[in-house]
C-alpha cells in the first residue's frame, strides 16, 4: 500500500504504546452489529499505479477532447488557452497542498495571493472590493440575490431573461426554501419585444434587485446605466452576472455602469473546461456592503515587527464565528483555482487582457459572419463580444448532435437550455475564443451548410 | 563556547536576529534572510505594458460592441513569464504545506496528496471537455462518475448519492434541501433542526440558510451526545438532526442508530456530517446506523487537494427516502449509454427532484482525483487507511496525556483525532501559545478553540499518510512546547520567533479592513 508508511512491527510498537491488544480495541465504540469484518468484499482491492492509469485512459478514450476538434461551445464556460506555467505553479506542493490559511505567519504565500485576486477580480469587475473566490459562478449569483435581501430587507429580485438558465434554476432552487419571490422570464428569438422596457417596468418598490448577465446567455451586450439608475431610484440593488471575464478586456466593466454587486465565473483565466467544475466564483461589491458579503475575505494588516502581511479578516460574518447567524454557509471556497486565476491574470496584465479580448472579439464577428452567410441561418444578438444566437431554419438540437456526430462540437442549442420553451428551439449559442482557428470555422460553415440543405457531409 | 555549541546546532530559540556577541541587531540591505525571501505584490513589481503571453495580432475590424468599448483602464499590472514563476515561487516558499512536514488540523484530514491523481485529472479526456458537450460525446466521464458514486455508495451503505455539491457545506445544504423537500411532499412543514453543540459552524449556518430555525443539543461530560436531551426535545416541530460522527471531540458516537430510531419515530429525518467519515471508511457503513443523509468531503477521506482553501467537493449519499429529491443533474444508465438528467429529461420523467444546486454537474476535476485514489486504496488499503488513522491519533493521545489534559480520554480510545484542552497550562497561557510555540518547531499547529465544548480545545489529527518516525518527532516538539507553557516561558508568548511573520495584527486588520491593493498616491489622498 504505497500511501501508507506504516510496517506491521510498528504498528504492534504502538498499539503496545497505546496499551491495547489490537486494532479492534481501538473501535469498542462502534456497536458490534455496525462493525465490517474484512474488507468490504462487493468492492476490489488496491491497484497500482499502472493499473489506475490504465483504467484512467479506456474511460478518457470514450470522450471528445475539446481541443482536438472544431470547438464552438460556451454558455457559461469557454475554452481559452491556459500557458503552461500556471498548471506548473498551482501544482508547487506549498500552494497545492496548503489549507485555508487560518495561521497567517505560515501562510503569507496564500493570503498574499488571495490580496492579489481580489485586487485584479475587484479591478476587472469595477467594483471597491472582491472576496476570496466563491465555488463559481451559479452560486455566487444566489448568494449576492441573498445579500441584496439582507441590504435592502426586501424579498423581490427581478432576474433579466438574459440570465444564465442553469442560474436561474439555483435561484429558484434556494427561494423555493428561503421565502425570496423570483421574478423571472425568458429570452426571445424574434426581437419584437423591448426586453430593457418590460425589466425597468418590472421593478418596483418591493424590489430587492435586478439581476442582469454581462454579456447575456444569448452573447448580447448591454448598457446597464438605465437599470441601474431605475433600481436606484426603487431602493434597489444592481446585481451583474458576468460569465466570460475575457470580455472585460473589451467592454466597459459593470461597476463602471453602477452595479453594486458584480459576480462571475471566473473559468475563462487560467481554469480550464473539465467537464463543469471546479471552477471559480467572483464576488465584488461596493465598500459600504463589504460586511454583508458571503465567503472569506483577506486583508493587509502588519506583524509585531511593522511588517506588512495579510490575514484571513472580517470573519465575524463567517459561520465558524457567527453559526446560523452567518451571511453564508461556505467554508471551502476555491483556492487553487483563484490561484490559477490570478497567475493567468498576471501573465496577461493590463495589455494581454485587452489584446486576448480583441482577438476573441474579432474571430467572433468573423464567425459570425460567416455562419450568417449561410441560407436560413440568421443573427439573433445585437451587440456582442465572443458569443452570439444564431436561428436556425430548423430545431438546433438535431443539428447538435448531428454536427458532434461529425466530429465538431458546434455550439449549444436553445433547446437543451430552455427545454420547457418551444419558442426557442431552433436557437444555438456559438462561443468563438482565440483557440478558434479560421480553417475550424470553415468545417464548421461547410457542416452546417450541407445538413441544413439536406445533404450528407 | 558559542551559541551554536550551545543549542547542539539547533537554532537559537529566544535571540532571533540579535547578534549576542556584541548586542548589535543583524540585517541585511534586501530585508531577506538567506532563502527567506520577501516579495512585493504584482502591482508594486509589473506594469501596464509588460505582458508573460504572446497574443497573435489581428487584423482591425469594425466592432460589433455596442459603443460599449472599454475606455478606462482596467488597472491591472502584468509580468513576464520569468518574473511571474519567480513571483509565485517565492510567495508559495511562505507557505506551510503537508508536502513540508505532519499537519495535524483537526477535521481537516490534511494527509498526502498522491501525485497520481494530479496526473489522471489532467488526462484531456477528463480536463478539456466542456459540461454542455452533447452526451454522446462524454460518455467515459459519466461513467467516471457512475463509478465513483458506486464506490460511494458501497462503501457507506447506501442507496443513492448526489454527485454535484462543491464542498462539504453545499453537501450539507443538499442533504438538508433533500429532508425538506421530503417533509413537504408528506405535507408535513416543520421549523426546527437540532444540532449538538459541538458541531461545525457550518451545520447551523446551513440549516438556517435553508430557512430552519437551529436548536443546539448539550453533550454529555463523555463528550457524546447528550440522547436523553435530544428525545426530550423531539416532537411535530422537528424537522431532523445534524450528527457528526465520528464527532467533532474526535469520538464514535456509540447511539447513533438509536439516535436515528428515535428522529424517524418521531418523523423526523437524520442528517450525518461525514467530515470525519476518514476514520471509519472500510471499516464501518453508516447505512448501516440508519441515517438518511451524509455527505462525503472528497478533500478529506479520499485526498483531494485542499490546495490553500478549496476547492472541494461534497457528495451526498442519500437513504431512500431521500433518493427521489435529489438535485439535478444526476447520471443514469441504461443498457450501454449513460444519459445526464437535467431540466429537459427530468420534466418528462416527472421527477421529484428540489433542483440544481450549481450550474454544471459538481467537480468533475476532484471526481478523477477522489477515484483514483479509491482505486488505488480498494477495499483491503481503505479500511487500512482507517485503522492507520485511529492507531496514529491514540498513540498521540497516549503519548501526550501525561503532560496534557485529555478532557475524554479517560473514557477510552479516540477515533482520528486526539482532543486535549489547556487545563494545567501556566497562568497568561493558552493554546494559542502553543499553537504559534509549534510554528516555530517547524509544525503547522492543531485545530484550536475547536470544538467549543473543550476549554481552550487542541484538536489533533495526525492522518494515516504519517510514519512512526514522523509521529515520534512531533509528539517531541509538542511536549517540549506544552511544558513551556507550563512553566511560563515568556519567549513563547511572542512566537512565532522564526517565521516568515510575526503575531500579525488581526484587530487592526478587522477595524480598517484594506482588501484591494491601492496605488500609493491614491491610498494617500484617501486618508
């Protein structure tokens, strides 16, 4: 058992030490009916290191690797590339494996980094403050709807259709036990209805906040300052949901735009797709709400010698301390993938963000522009970054699984997003990043043409 | 004879950088010591300009933004390659870690971190796929999942699990939404959730952030739960029970499937937290003590890396009354094909389900991890791990409980974990003294004032991944430190002496918190 160091003759040394005859005598506690005599025999013994490897690979074998096709998928996760150095750094044993840094003498390298983080997260998002990371972007939107109830001790939060569906459903997964009213309602294909007029109207004295996704689940860019102002105006919160931080290289950020809470995913930096999690939650906010936030927060303070260091602070809104009268629940949030955040994040710097978001913004438009060529196929966003709707003559979800048959991973239909809506079905949202090249938008172009004529490619 | 002649070549202990010959302070130009190496943050080191990545120049093209192009700086500092791997280098060198040395933090379950599953989980079959691929074409990572919820499931002895909670306290909140969706489908509201006083901050939080009111249950002097108190206060009100177990004092609780009988008797439902499940796995199933719900910290029994804070990952088993809840997505097979339910399958299936709890399917990157470290241990090397584990922690015990009060150990072994309290120590000392008294042996101190039914608790878990050589040491330094406590060693109140920092200044830190970095002319103007 390569783990465990262990030999049999120490183990009889200890127990000897301990002044019991075996190991048994170490678990009296547990009722005899309750106790396992041998190994649990449904299961299979130890296996080594090959064997585990080997298992390892026949299941991989089974699935499509993203980076080895024509690969359009996003809706709240994108493929951005991730240099090498920052795996080599988050798997350096002194940050891998270190725990939440409730000693600070030993743990600067943590907390340091974590200042570090919500600097840049705070900068980006255009907010006073961030925290140390949530466990992604879903639950830090359900936790700022929280936070907006604490503020504002009103229950009502208005949700945009342009919010993520899958945030949604967290949402209403937690108001269903909290009390908290959603108001929600969904995205339209057509066009025809002024969805910023129907959201402004909605909001109303019981309002506790808007939530608005930056850019929205269909790709759309908006300006947030009407909302923002109309919320104000209510006594209510601005909550932004932005899941493509890359985007916040190109566009204004949504504290710019007076949000009073911005949260994210952060996956796009230095995390990468697999398979959904872990990822990374953003959480910023304006400094007056910094004692209601959720989830740990690192300060600067200095030592007994005048030296400047970070500690874990504000805890008197943890759990730890507060129990149920805590702002949140969390405990574990996502260290390490911060971590791989912010070395991407330092990597990139002021100008790699902006040149990264550019080159995404501009092999988006021309995959844009090339899809829309196509006959029946037409653009559904206005405004956009490196997402975009296309509708299509037909229902998406075939032609999904059709191109994926093909060997290109072509987006994500409106229909897997919003199967109770029929009116959406022939939507599909197409994530163009850097990764993107521009013979992979051809196979693409070249696929779809030929299976929405009919014809077999 | 010189000071190192004294110390037989250990370090000085009290002078720190004072030179004793002649009284004069020490210090370098640099503020370094040697390979103690100070760093400035990356805004203080990089600039707007410098960038460590190479970004193919574009063709301009007319923007499809909006008007809403970025005309503000975001104000981010950017390094090169080589200055970033020499950032973060010396940033990780502050760091106490488990690869460095025994990290006994109790119920943190801090044990190696195997290499090997760092290596599976960055197969690109398992890192480079997207959660919204089409199923077809991620059928080896469901049945990954499907895998690691069979071995979950055997092992604890239960029916079902919910695979996508993102840390223990998600599982928990799971386990807790799973009981009232239960309730609610029998039409049957109740309010409260009693938790035992020892339990983690998180059981109450949980329960109340699922809108329960939280009622607290006394433990018993042997550090149990107190059973007589916890019926006496079952009744229609009562939704369930959060039990930890093996609980917090680091004990088996011996009644807990009459602790179970009598919840479902009164019609409440039993939630176990498996934070400490590491000392039984193997070797006990908690089916088997009639629980509903428990959840499995992944980063804890199966050694996924708690890497500086998370992330984690925490699965909930489920009894059969519990199954049908369970959150969406959740992975199914029929004949060859495995299918992920979410909203679409579940509303043609008319399911039970309370919802989604996270927007993809849970931590894939820790399922890979968690599974090859299950497979490797199997069956016989799991129930080792906790027979390792409970053999380490009494041999702490024994090993300490002449210099150190053991408030339960008189009663008999402990599981995992050896809690000890500061009784005995010297007037002005406490744990916390003992804990930074560690830091400077060169350990990352025990859980401290945890749980709070121990006076000035020391909670120590040693993990199986420990040898005898390593215990042996500690045990060393430790009762070095704690008869320095008790004898009043006035160096001891200003440890740590030889760490990266000293005492740092956590009330000043609290009154005027400073979060993000400010460029100096602007901290200036502000004040």
């Amino acid at each position: 058992m390569r783990y465990l160091p262990l030999s049999d003759n120490e183990r009889g040394q200890m127990l000897a030490k301990i002044g019991v005859q075996s190991i048994d005598d170490l678990f009296v506690d547990v009722p005899e009916e309750a106790r396992l005599t041998g190994p649990i025999r449904e299961l299979p013994n130890h296996a080594s290191e090959m064997a585990v490897e080997r298992h390892f690979k026949a299941l991989a074998a089974k699935n499509t690797v993203a980076g080895e096709v024509p690969f359009f998928i996003g809706a709240g996760a994108y493929r951005h590339h991730v240099p090498a150095s920052v795996d080599h750094i988050i798997q350096r044993g002194e940050f891998l494996t270190a725990y939440t840094p409730y000693q600070p003498e030993i743990a600067q390298g943590t907390l340091q980094m974590l200042f570090e983080f919500q600097t840049q997260v705070a900068r980006m998002l255009g907010t006073d403050v961030a925290n140390a990371s949530m466990y992604d972007g879903s639950t830090s939107c359900w936790e700022a709807i929280s936070m907006a109830r604490r503020i504002t001790k009103k229950k009502k939060a208005i949700l945009s259709p342009g919010v993520h569906p899958h945030y949604v459903s967290v949402a209403k997964t937690m108001a269903r036990f909290t009390g908290d009213i959603l108001d929600t309602s969904l995205p339209t294909l057509d066009g025809t209805t002024d969805l910023e007029a129907e959201l402004l109207n909605s909001i109303d004295d019981e309002t506790s906040c808007v939530v608005v996704q930056y850019p929205d689940i269909l790709g759309n860019i908006n300006d947030l300052t009407r909302i923002s102002h109309k919320a104000q105006e209510y006594k209510a919160l601005l909550i932004a949901v932005v899941t493509e931080p890359v985007a916040m290289g190109a566009i204004k950020s949504p504290g710019e735009m007076g949000a009073d809470i911005v949260v994210g995913e952060g996956q796009s930096i230095g995390v990468g797709l697999q398979f959904g999690g872990p990822y990374v939650g953003l959480f910023g906010c304006k400094a007056k709400y910094v004692r209601q936030m959720p989830g740990r927060l690192c300060g600067e303070t200095v030592d007994a010698e005048g030296k400047r260091g970070f500690v874990l602070t504000l805890s008197t809104r943890e759990q730890h301390i507060r129990r149920d009268k805590a702002t949140s629940n969390i405990c574990t949030n996502s260290g390490l993938c911060a971590l791989a955040f912010s070395v991407h994040m330092t990597l990139l710097g002021e100008k790699g963000l902006r040149d990264l978001a550019m080159v995404n913004h501009t092999k988006a438009v021309k995959a844009a522009d090339r899809l829309t060529s196509i006959e029946g196929v037409e653009m559904v966003t206005g405004n956009f970054f490196n997402e975009f709707t296309l509708r299509l003559p037909t229902d998406a979800r075939a032609i999904v699984q059709q191109l994926a048959d093909q060997q290109i991973l072509g987006g994500v239909s409106l229909g897997r997003l919003y199967p109770d809506s029929d009116g959406l079905d022939n939507g599909l949202v197409i994530a163009v990043t850097e990764t993107v090249l521009d013979e992979d938008i051809e196979i693409f172009a070249n696929a779809l043409e030929t299976i929405l004529s009919g014809g077999v490619s | 004879m010189n000071q190192r002649d004294l110390n037989q070549g250990r370090p000085s202990r009290i002078e720190g950088d004072i030179d004793t010959t002649n009284g004069r302070k020490l210090s370098t130009f640099s503020g370094n010591k040697a390979l103690m190496l100070d760093e400035p943050l990356i805004f203080e080191l990089g600039s707007r300009e410098t960038c460590g990545v190479d970004i193919d120049v574009m063709e301009p093209i007319e923007s499809r933004l909006g008007g809403l192009e970025r005309h503000q700086p975001i104000g981010l500092a950017g390094l090169s390659e080589s200055e970033t791997v020499r950032h973060y280098t010396r940033l990780s060198r502050q760091n106490y870690a488990i690869d460095l040395g025994l990290f006994p933090l109790g119920s943190c379950t801090m044990k190696h971190n195997p290499r090997l599953n760092e290596k599976m989980a960055r197969i690109a079959g398992f890192a480079d796929i997207h959660p919204m691929q089409p199923i077809s074409t991620v059928q080896g990572a469901l049945e990954l999942i499907d895998e690691l919820a069979h071995w979950l499931k055997t092992l604890t002895g239960m029916p079902a699990v919910a695979m996508s909670p993102k840390a223990g306290a998600h599982g928990e909140l799971c386990g807790i939404l799973a009981i009232r969706a239960a309730l609610e489908a029998r039409g049957d509201a109740r309010e409260v959730i009693l938790v035992p006083e020892s339990a983690h901050g998180t059981n109450p939080a949980t329960a109340a952030f699922a809108g329960y009111r939280v009622e607290e249950i006394p433990a018993t002097e042997g550090g149990r739960v107190d059973v007589e108190a916890l019926a006496a206060r079952l009744g229609p009100d009562v939704a369930g029970v959060m039990i930890t177990n093996p609980n917090t004092c680091g004990l088996f609780e011996p009644d807990m499937r009459k602790i179970s009988d009598l919840v479902h008797a009164a019609g409440g439902l039993v939630y176990c937290d498996g934070a400490n499940f590491n000392a039984i796995v193997g070797r006990v199933r908690p089916g088997d003590l009639g629980i509903d719900a428990m959840h499995i910290n992944l980063h804890k029994t199966f050694s996924t890396p708690h890497g500086g804070g998370g992330p984690g990952s925490g699965p909930v088993v489920l009894s059969e009354a519990l199954a049908p809840y369970a959150p969406l997505p959740y992975v199914t097979k029929s004949s060859d094909f495995f299918q992920l339910v979410e909203e679409e399958q579940s509303l043609s299936e008319d399911s039970d389900t309370f919802g989604r709890m996270t927007a993809f399917h849970g931590q894939m990157g820790m399922f890979t991890r968690a599974l090859s470290y299950i497979m490797s241990h199997g069956a016989d090397g799991l129930k080792q791990v906790s027979e390792d584990a409970v053999l380490n922690a009494n041999y702490i015990l024994r090993s300490m409980d002449d210099v150190l009060d053991a408030p339960f150990g008189h009663s008999g072994p402990c599981m995992h974990e050896a809690l000890f309290s500061d009784k005995g120590l010297a007037d002005g000392f406490s744990t916390i003294n003992i804990s930074k008294g560690l830091i400077d042996e060169g350990y990352h101190p025990m859980t401290m004032y945890f749980p709070l039914v121990v006076h000035g608790a020391m909670l120590v878990e040693p993990t199986e991944t420990e040898s005898k050589h390593a215990l042996d040491n500690f045990i060393g330094s430790f009762r070095h430190v704690v008869n320095q406590a008790k004898e009043g060693d006035q160096s001891l109140l200003q440890a740590p002496h030889f760490a990266p920092r000293a005492r740092l200044d956590e009330t000043a830190a609290a009154r005027r918190p400073i979060l993000v970095w400010n460029e100096p002319e602007t901290a200036q103007a502000a004040e």
